[in-house]
C-alpha cells in the first residue's frame, strides 16, 4: 500500500468512527452532543489535505485534476465544514443533520476508493494548467459542501411535523445555502468562465457541464428567492434545495458519464 492509499484509508476510518460516534449519540436522551465526531472529521480532512498536497508535489501543480482528487477534496470539505458546525455556537446544530451529511462524506471517499475511478497521479494537460481553475474546482465543491448539510436538513425538515425543530432546521438550510450559494457563484460560474475563455478561448460554450452548473445555480437562485423575496417557510423551499442538491449531483456524475463534453477529462 503506498502512502497515499494509507492516507485515504485512515480518512475513510475516521470517518466511519465519526458515524459510529454520532449514531450512539443520536439515541441519547438528554440532547449532549458528541465529543468524539468533530475531531475524526477534522482529522480526516486533514489526511486528505496531505494526500492531496503529496500528489501536488508529484505532478507538479496543485492536485484537483481529476475526478478522484476532485472527491478526495470534495469529502474533505464537508468534514471540515462538519467539524467546524460543531464547534460553533452561533448557528442551530442538528446531530441528525451532521450524521446525513456525515454519510455523504463517506460515500464521496467510497466513490473515489471505487475501481471505476482512476487514481493515478498524472501531470495535467496544459489546459488544465491554470489558477483559475483551481479556483473553478476548489470553490465549485466547497459551495457543494454547503448544499451538502442544506440539503440533508431540508429532508429531516419534511419528514419531522415538530414546529421548533422545523424552524431550526429550516434556518440551517437558509445558512448553508446562502453562503453555498456564494461560493458557488464564484466558482462554477465567474471563475469557470474566466478559466474557459483562456482554454478555450470564449467565456461560454453550453457544454453539458456547463449547461448542468447552470440549472443548479438557477435552482437555488429559485430557493433564495422563495426564502427572501416570497418569505416561504413551508416545505416548497425545502424541497427546492433538495431538487437543487440533486442538481449537483447530476451535474458531476451523471454529465461526466452520459453527456460527455469539453470537460471529459475532468
């Protein structure tokens, strides 16, 4: 096993322990929240954080290429982010919601551990080879990181009729889409387009890809608008940042294997 498989694989079991630790506190009574959970996650994405910079010293330029790095950065984001909900104070904590979240974490580091994807550490092509699109890649998956925990509270919010845990819920939804929102303006949209025009040479193609981080931004444009314009509390913007999440899982997955384009190699 070379170093960085171990690297994974130490994440991957920091990761389950965190479920394991969550799942047991789930079952308390008395609403204590888990010491344990918040250190795996944080240390689990510090693993993958020197997984990903070794492969950057391999090849050469930061490592966020290809589709198995780009999972390995994705995972980490979300348990940093995990981490770091835990620990602060000001924002509604949900150990239901950091568990869901928890479990799309783990099934992102089982993606990327898969056969089905290529783990080897190759130089970019000259394409690739650019600051903006780590900045394209890195703040795309961190704003999905968001959506992540939104996401999984937007479910929990329209299988529970509990009215106090629906408003925390619901303004964790708010939060986390409304700052996944931000970062994936950035990253999907202006620095996407920035980077496209310099290897491509237009800011704008209608590749699938594209076309896909398009109707996602479109979807959650939708929910802000129902939350902040409308004022809706109710399931319906509930079920658009699920819609929305589900976006962006079609967006990397399902157009990297049904709809290939100029982002193939990705």
């Amino acid at each position: 096993m070379t170093l960085s498989q171990a690297l994974a694989s130490a994440a991957f079991i920091l990761l389950g322990l965190a479920a394991a630790a969550q799942i047991v506190w789930l079952f308390r009574k008395d609403g204590a929240r888990d010491p344990l959970s918040p250190w795996a996650l944080a240390a689990a994405a510090a693993l993958v954080a020197v997984e990903l910079a070794l492969r950057s010293f391999q090849i050469g330029f930061l490592a966020l290429t290809s589709t198995y790095e780009s999972l390995l950065f994705y995972a980490a984001a979300l348990a940093a982010l995990l981490a770091a909900w835990r620990w602060q104070k000001k924002l509604p904590y949900s150990a239901g919601a950091a568990f869901g979240a928890t479990m799309v974490a783990i099934v992102l580091m089982s993606v990327a551990s898969s056969p089905l994807i290529p783990k080897e550490a190759l130089p970019p092509i000259p394409a690739l080879r650019s600051a903006w699109l780590v900045l394209h890649v890195s703040f795309s998956f961190i704003g999905e990181a968001f959506f992540v925990a939104g996401f999984v509270a937007s479910i929990l919010f329209l299988a529970t009729r509990d009215d106090a845990k629906r408003l925390d819920l619901d303004r964790i939804t708010w939060v986390a889409t409304a700052i996944g929102y931000t970062f994936f303006t950035a990253g999907a949209l202006a620095f996407g387009a920035i980077w496209a025009e310099q290897a491509w040479g237009r800011w704008w193609s209608w590749d699938p890809k594209e076309t896909w981080a398009l109707v996602t931004w479109l979807v959650y444009t939708g929910y802000l608008h129902l939350r902040l314009v409308v004022k809706r509390r109710d399931s319906l913007p509930a079920i658009v940042s699920v819609a929305g999440f589900l976006c962006t899982v079609f967006t990397f997955f399902g157009v990297n294997y049904l709809l290939p384009g100029l982002h193939s190699y990705g």
